[in-house]
C-alpha cells in the first residue's frame, strides 16, 4: 500500500469512528470503545482526543460497576 492510499485508509477510518461516537445512543459499547480507541490514537486534535479517553474511561467505570453488581447477585425482594 503507498504512503497516499495508507493515509487515505487512516482518514476513513478516523471518520467512520467519528461517527460511531457521534452517535453512541445506537451502538454497541464495543464498537464504541473500538472507536474511542481509534479516535485518541488517530486524532491530531488534542480536545477530541481528551475526549475519546475519557470516553473509554466512564466505559471503564459503567462495565465494572455492572461486574461488581452482577456478582454480588440480586438484591431485594423475597428470595
């Protein structure tokens, strides 16, 4: 692959993964957390790169409360 098509494919992607995040109410969090990813290592955009990470970060924290929560089992409720 030459430099120019190289970099055309890192563009495209960097603008496919620009408009999972923009849209994140309709995917799931692994392709959203793929696209954070992509985001914050592709970007030359400090913000948006600051942005991505602590995207992937409240990720982070949702899916281990949601593990720690699930294994504490259920609460409340007659057993």
């Amino acid at each position: 692959m030459t430099a120019a098509r190289s970099d055309q494919w890192r563009r495209d992607r960097l603008a496919e993964a620009r408009g999972v995040l923009a849209d994140v109410a309709h995917h799931p969090d692994t392709l959203i957390i793929l696209a954070a990813r992509v985001v914050s290592q592709h970007t030359d955009e400090a913000d948006e790169c600051a942005e991505a990470i602590d995207l992937l970060r409240l990720l982070d924290r949702l899916h281990r409360h949601l593990a720690t929560a699930a294994a504490s089992g259920p609460t409340g409720g007659a057993a």
